[in-house]
C-alpha cells in the first residue's frame, strides 16, 4: 500500500470513529459522552492535518473537513 492511501483510509476511520462517537453522545445528551466526543473529533482533524502533508485531492480534503465541521456542529448544539 502507498502512504497517501494509507493516510487517507486512516482518515476515513478518524470520520468514521468520531460519527458514532457524536451519534452516541448526542442521543444519550451525557456530558461525559459528549466531550468524548469532541476529543474523537479533534483526533479526526489531527489525522486530516496529518494527511494533509500527503498529496491528496481537494474534494477529500473539502469533503473530509465538511464531514468535521458538521460533526464539531452536532456537538456545539448538544451542549447548549
């Protein structure tokens, strides 16, 4: 396997991780689960930052951090 295709499936698990993680605290509404889930979304953006030094597509860099953005969003509005 190349290391840009390794970066970007390591990526795509980050996401993948970090949706179940808000999916879960926003349903339950536990604080606890809910800054769980803000740490699973900055350990997406550290591995989309990481990545970010492969040579990878635009539209997986603006669709990754789309993804991000929506999940840092979920949570916001589950704290307030």
């Amino acid at each position: 396997m190349s290391k840009p295709f390794d970066e970007i499936h390591q990526v795509e698990m980050a996401i993948k991780a970090a949706q179940r993680t808000v999916g879960n605290a926003t349903m339950n509404m536990d604080p606890d689960q809910l800054e769980t889930a803000t740490k699973a979304i900055e350990a997406a953006k550290d591995q989309l930052n990481s990545a970010y030094k492969h040579e990878m597509s635009k539209e997986f860099i603006d669709y990754s951090s789309g993804l991000i953005q929506k999940l840092e969003h979920q949570v916001e509005e589950a704290k307030d």
